[in-house]
C-alpha cells in the first residue's frame, strides 16, 4: 500500500535520476587503463559495471632483499584505478635497519608520511635549510611538493609506513635518475658542478649511457 | 575595392584562426553523451556541426500530482550538453501548498536558490546550528556546498523558484537514498542511531532491500 | 539517562569539532567586505556572528525608467558577501518592450540565462557566427564565458529573467566602456576601424575623454 | 680559492633568490591560525620563524572508552597548520571489537582508507548500491567525495587505521548532525521521511533542540 | 660487479616504475590532435612515440605586407601539441613604424608582453581608465585576463616583440570580429550603439552579413 | 543634450559599477607586497592608486661577468607585483659563448623557452631518457613542470632569450642547492650515491655545512 503511494513521489524524483547510469558516471570516474589518458585523466569505466572491488586495492606485499634495504608498494591511478580524478594517491613502506629511501622529489604532489611502526629520519631539502626529524610511530611530517627529500631507518628495528599524496599520479623523479638516461657524462658533469669521474661512475651504476 | 585592400590584412589574420574548425572547439565544448566521460567531463561534439539549438535548453513542464506536491526539471550536463566543462546548471521548481524537497545534499556545488513566486522556506544544517528562511520573490539564497538542506512550501500558494549550481552535474543526494539500496537494515540502524524497526519501514517504503 | 551515556561518545566526537568555530568557517567564508581582497576574494567574517540572514539577498527592484529600458540588479560578491569564494552569482532583468542589454563580455564567468516571463532575444558572437535565439519562459541558454553577447525585447509584453554565472564575480565589460575611459579617439579609432568621428560621438555620450 | 671564484657566481645566482624570505613563502605556507581564514587558506607564518617542528604532527593518543568503542585524531589544517593551502591531510583509527563510525560525508574531499591492524568493514551508499567490503591490513579503500559512507569492526581483534583526505580541511558530517541543531522536529521528520517520535528520541539523544 | 650488485635495488626500483609507457604519460601529455577534444584538452600521444622533436616549435617567419603592417605567429596548443594541458602558450610580433594590432580580448588567459626590438604602444581598457604606455626592449608589461587591448608601433623602428599566455590556447577576440558575422546590422547598430552606417560600413569591410 | 538623455541610461547601468573601486580589484589584483602571503598570493593593492606604471616591468640590465657566463633577470611575482594571481611569469636570459644555467626544476610550473638570438642548448631529463636539442632564433621549447633541465651556450655567439612560466612564483630549485643547506655529508652522500668526497668539495664550494 505505501509502496503505491511512494510510486508517483519516486516517479518525480526519477526527473532527477533519469539517466541512471550516466548518473553514477558522476560519482565516480573509475579509469579504463586501456583507453587514452588526457590532461584530466583516463575515460571512465561504465559505472554499471562496477562492484567494490573496483574501489579496494591490497598493496602487494614488499621485500627488502635489496640495496637499499627497502619494500615500497605504490597505490596510484596506474595501480588503483578508482583514484583517476580523485587527486589523492598512497604507498607503503618497509624498512630495515640501515635502509633508505634516495633523495627524490614529487612533480606536482604534496606528500604526507605516515609513521606506524618503528623509527624513520625524513628530511627535505631548501636552499639554505634542510628539515630533518626522527619520527615515531603516529608521527606524520608534511614534504611540501616539489622539494627534494628522502627517508632512511637509521634505528635498529624494522619500520613500516605509509605516504599520502595529493594526486592521483604524484610522479616519483629519483636524484639518481639523472644518471640513467643518456645524456653526455660532459654535458651533465658540467651542468651539475659533479667531476667528471663521478658522473661516470654513477652512469656506470645505474645504467645510463653517452 | 575596400575587401580587396582587406584581403592581406584577413590572411594575415588568419595565422591566428587557421584552425577554424579546432578553434572555435575551444570556444565551447558542447558534450557527446554518446561517447566517453572523464574527470574533466565529456568530448566535444564538432563545433561545426553546433547552432544556437545546443545552447538552449526548454526546461520540460513538471507536473506536481506527487506525494510531494513537488515538480522538478533538471538542467544539468546530461540534460543539457552544453554546460559540457562550463561549471554551471540549474533547475526549475513547482511547488503546490504543502509541497517540499526532501533534505539532500550537492555533492560538489554550491546551490544558488532564486525565488519568483510565492513564498519557500528554506534550510541548511550544519553540526550545531540551522539556517532557515521564508524566502519572498527576489529573494536569492546561497546553500553553500555540501551542506544538508530542504525546502518547503508552508504558504497558501503555489511556488515557483529555481535553483543554480556551480557544477555542470551537482549530483543529488537525497536523505532518504540511504534506505533505497541493499545495505542490510542491522547496519544502517547501527550506523545512523535509527531504531530498527524506522529502518525497516523506509527501506520499505523506498523500494531498499537488506 | 541516554544524553548521560552519551555524553563520552560526544566528547569522543569532540575530536573532530575541537576548534568548532575555526570548523564552521571551513562550511562557508562569507566575506568582509571592509577588509582586503586577494586573488581567491575576501578574508572570511566570523562564523559565530552569521545567521540565516547572511546567507539571503533580497534582489532590490530595478525601474525601467531609462534609454534601455531595463532593470537590473546584481547579486555579485561585493553585493552579496555570502557568495565568496563560492563560484556562483546571479542577477534580474526586467526589460519593457523595446529594451535591451548592450553587448558585453563577463571576463571570467560563463553565463546561464534563466527565462521566467515575456519573450527575450539573446545572442552571442564568435568570429564568424552568431548564435541567436528568442527564449520563452522556461528556456535556458548558455553562453560559453568570455564571449559577446546581448539581449533584447522585441516582443510587446515585459520580460522577466535571471542569469547566473559560474563566478562570484563575474564582470561585466560592456562594449561602449571603449567610449568612456581616456584613451585618445584618434588611437581608439585606428585599433577598432571605427571613424573617428563615430568615437568622438560617442566617446561625447559616454562620457569618455580623450 | 675556489669559493672566491664562485663569488660572483653566487651573486649572479642571487638575482633568483634576491628576496629570500619571501621566497620560502613559497615553498610552503605555514597556516597562522590566529590570523583571518580566507577562500583559500589561511595567511602564512613568516618562513624564517619555521623549523621542521612546524612541519611534524604527533597525532594525540586517542582512546576508545566511549559507545562507539573507537578513538580518532584529526590532523587536519587547524590541528596541523603546515597543511595549510597543500590539499592533504589525515586521521588516524582505533576501533575495539564492535566499534563503528556512524554515516557521515566529507565535504569537499575523497578519503583513502589505510588499513593497518585487524579487520574492518567500510562501506558506501549511493542512490541504488552501496559498496561494502571487509579490509584487511594492507588494503586500501577509496570513498569518492560527497558520499555517504561508515565503518564498523565486526571483528574480534581491535583495528588500527588511516584515512587520507584530498584536503586540508575535508569536514565531516555526520548523519547524526541532523538531530544535534535546533530544526523543528516536524520539519526534520517531514523532510526525512522519519517518524515523529524517532526524530524527537534522536534529537533527545544528540542534544538537538526544536 | 657493481651494476650485479644494483640489479635488486633496481627491481626494488621498479615498483615505482612498473608501468614505464603510463608513467612517462604523467609526465607530459602531447596533443592528439586528430582525436576528439574534451574540457581539460586533447587525449595524449602515446609517450614512447615522442622525442624531442615534440616539444619544439620554430614559429613561422610570417611577413607585414598587410594593412596592418603586422606580422603574428602563435603557438597555441593547435600549433605546437605539447602544450596540451599545460596552461601556457606565446606568439611573436614584428611590426612595421605605422603597424598596430586591433582592440581584442583573450577570453581565458592573461598575456605577458616581452618587448625585444623597438618601441611599442601597449593599453588596455577598463570602464573608466585606459593603461597605456610605450615599452622599451626589456620592458614586460601584464594584460590581466579579460580585459580589451592593443598595440602600436608609433616609432620609426621595426618591433619584435612576444606575448606569454597562461592557457594553451587564450582564445583572440578582435573588436571587429563583431563584424565579420551574420547578426543583422540594426540588431548590432542598436546593442553596440554605432551608427547603422558605421555597421553596415564595418561589415562590408569584415566579410559579414545579416 | 544628448548626455542629458543618457544620465539616466547611465544611472542604470550604475547597478553594475556601484561599487567602482571594489569592482577595479576583480579586473586585476596587484601583490600588495608588505602585507602576508596566503596559498592564492598576496593581498591585493587600492585598485585606485594604481597606474600603468604598475603594470610595466622593467628587466634589469644583467651581466654576464661570472662563472657560468650568464646573466638572469627574473619577473616573478616578488619582483613584479602586477602578476600576483595571474599565473603568468617570466625571466631574461643573456649567456656568453661557453655559458650555461645548471640542472634544475620549477617546483610548480611548466617553463616555455623564447629564444631570440644565437644558439642555445636545452634538455631535460626523465628516468630513462632525455631530451635535448640546440635552439635557434624563433624556436620555443617546452619543459614540462617538474622535470630536471638545463640550458648551454655551444655556440660562439651571445644568446639572448625569454622564458615564461606557468605561475607567479615557479620556484626554482638548483641541483646544487642539495650542497648549500646543512644536511650532514654523510646522510647526503648516502641519499645521492655520490662519493662522500664529492659531496664534501661540493659543500664546500657551494657554502653548505654539515
């Protein structure tokens, strides 16, 4: 009986709703990695054809069985495409004692470090001042976007933590990277103030070429 | 004798519009709902294949024989295409004695109400406080964005008002979709500080299950 | 009883509201207009000071008691302090037979044409089109920002309608204002193709020097 | 000897960073809370006062006394005022065995959840569906902006999680905060579809008035 | 032995870099422009396809052999692709003594002048002023956005000159595109205030009709 | 005469302008300096007290006497108030034979080259490849926002060029400035790979300490 009463209310309410799919377009844009992207990001998925598996992602588990002692697992929109259009993006951390994480910057993200367990050092770096604390597990330090930073485990105990970011995509462009393209060991000794001797080493190590 | 002089002078003008068709794309981007959404919103339909027709919009006649005495007529980019990217729409309200929209909210606008017959009472809440209003014709007043808020028609006569938003698709949240879908009653009592038994009878009344 | 049980959950709760006036100011910045303005607008009044009454604008009645035969009356940001940083505005026009609205631009603003009586000529301009249409009441029309456009009654019967705009101020460069700065006619005269003598006739109308 | 002949190297590098305190302005805007809010944030402290103190948050201890078993603590730009105008911030969750965030939405942000102790289910609800699923640490969820969503732990074990937002200030607002204000109780049940009688045990309960 | 040693550190690397084709689509995002076009721009390139090539563009010598004595090369986002997104483009100037370029707007950009040879008249408009002044080389003057301008070689020196705008494609509305399209004289006479022989006179000249 | 028609033509557009000085400051918006910075710039200057001169820059005359054979001339918005919001800026480049700007990246703006004479070369770099080519009179390169770059005089001529940038403010961070601030050499030498010797001959050149 209610329910015959409710039918021409929801009848009037359905001039609000009348292109249900189109509509859940609109609440969210999940994106089809197979599609172009844009400035704005990917197309969308049909959003009819979602579940909440679309909007979960498990990070995969990280080993630290390397150089640097350290397991990073990203959730951007390549990896988790339910953040296209949503600027906002995270990964997790593992660190031994004694790992790191090198010198980087963000292009266009600010990055919010979450401390859960263990102790990590993270600074960044201005002109003239570096910015360096030790944090402790519910500890977050804000790295301001664009500015040069790294993290290390300089305690004895594992440290587990996770990063924030203010983008879908925040880009990750390594210090080191400027060794692992090709461009001439003169040219960027040169335009680095680095010898020559140590561009070529690094070149060497991480290899890039010319 | 004069365009022949101007002929030079339009070539030499036309190094700025030489992409007569691309350009005139970047004067509007009047959407193809037939093809992809993005974060951004939809492709443009060819600019040369637009007249004034796409950029007006004849706001359907709403009917108000509904348990909310209510009629409404959206203008919003899947309405009307042409606010493709141009962060606003609008819709047109009908309003018998008696009638009122439910609390909703906009998930990303700012709703601008603009009064033009009879007399609407209108209220937004926040945490501690309501803001409410029986607003006269001329009278304008700003929901500000995602804020919950109703209207009603406690007057004798008929209202006609419109509402603008600063989205091209604001989305429509209405207070009562939290009884419309499939979450199981137990949780939403437990969850919204509803009695059990109120959970029931609006999922029932609004067609939710669960 | 129950409000005593719940008084921990609400000071739990009081997590998120601690700074509860710095919180409201985050539901809405309604300027002060007596302090200064920067590029995203005014420095926010109070929050603890508004009441609904900030949040309503009372359209005053314009006369048409002049050579356009139009009224208008604006609910911009400088006349409306609630619409601050919200990117929305509107106002009315109410036109007499033979009115109109000169051609003008909006510099940061597209604009929604919102027909409520009479029957209003509108148009705008692109460099080789124009877009023209008599609306009737009910009829929207958009018009991509940044574009030339006008309105005109050439019916017999008063026209009533609205417009909103995509920015809480959204400018307003009419075309004659080329005939009321100082700029010297001879340089006007050369850098629009006017004759000379058209700009000084007008630059006399319009009160401009020069 | 070498760093006198980068003197004037360094003198020419002064024309960029001739202004140096200025410069740091903007590198980042520590929030001066004491000063006027604005559409954009608040005005930044001046940079030369700041170390990294300013730029590390110690989330407080929370605790989960209360009856919704849960503790959280906001770091949000008016906890934590390096946030200021950087489009980021964060909470952290303890949640015992059936603890539960009741419904709420977010304003103006997306929120990431960041699983890191125990089991916890999350959910959200648009117009048709809700979206509902059970996380385990290491899983992240993502809750588009504006819709309404909760989480409960209907595990044995207590949870420990985060929540990143795509704001400085996302808001939270809480279904309960209909009951918590001063609007008339008849008005509320009208425009809630709720019962009399539910609305006044509700606003009994959340201290509402009217 | 020392890249053997780097291999692990850079399979660690790798999580960051796993989709290196999507990745390098964060970092720019060249115009496709024989694809469709959306409100934030043209879908991107693949970015593997891309060199250097892609981000340079040698702007066309174009010649003054015209009325105006004006020669003008743009590199919007329609001439030279990787600007897609990007929020900038230019153009380049050279003038004859004598040469001006008409009274235009730029619909969603602000211009930076670069004056490099010769002395130049820039101004624009404002309801009640005009900003007018002759630049040197070296001489950088601010058109803020909207806002109608010109400028003239009223020296003896030929002028080289360039433009900065904050869009990839600001958009160029000359005064006299007025003329040039089918809105009919008297219409156009009355909302701009010309003589109907001025109009007549200016779109016999401007290829318009109507 | 014909003014005394208009007066009240004028007193009606008067609802438009009534608030002459407050609608001068949404035209445009120059850095009042001495007042605080906020996320969106500074506070805006009296629109009255301004003339032209407030909207023309002069570079200064810069010279090339120093290491890196180049001199730089920056209009930012600290050096030129005019563009506070405009997100426009710019910087003049003279280089000698030999000359060259070191690596560095613009934390919040993408950066396009205007070269006028001689031949420069400009790269950039991404984690696997650059991009690099020699520039001559009339060519503009683009360097996306974020990436690492530089520019160099091969040639045997001056170079003069322009850049324009994307923002009021792009930042600009040297790859030298990891050697000016005080991090310690060790936790420097670590986070970059390089040779502790290396970070110390650079420290020391460059005045850092540490």
């Amino acid at each position: 009986m209610k329910n015959m009463v409710l039918i021409p209310f929801l009848l009037a309410l359905l001039s609000f709703t009348s292109h249900a799919t189109d509509d859940k377009v609109n609440n969210f844009c999940v994106a089809d990695l197979k599609g172009p992207n844009s400035p704005s990001g990917y197309q969308c998925l049909p959003p009819n054809s979602l579940t909440v598996d679309n909007f979960v992602f498990s990070l995969p588990v990280s080993n630290t069985s390397n150089p640097i002692k350290t397991g990073i697992s990203s959730a951007f929109v390549n990896d988790f495409p339910a953040l296209n259009g949503l600027d906002i993006s995270a990964l997790s951390v593992i660190m031994d004692s004694g790992g790191y994480i090198p010198m980087h910057t963000h292009r266009g993200a600010t990055e919010l470090i979450i401390m859960v367990e263990g102790q990590m050092t993270a600074g960044f770096l201005t002109h003239d001042a570096s910015y360096v604390k030790t944090l402790k597990p519910g500890d977050l330090m804000v790295i301001p976007r664009g500015l040069m930073h790294f993290v290390a485990n300089y305690g004895k105990d594992k440290v587990v933590a996770f990063a924030a970011f203010s983008s879908s995509n925040p880009g990750i462009h390594s210090f080191n990277d400027i060794f692992s393209n090709n461009l001439p060991s003169d040219i960027l000794a040169q335009t680095t103030f680095l010898d020559v001797a140590q561009v070529k080493k690094l070149k060497d190590r991480f290899h890039g070429s010319g």
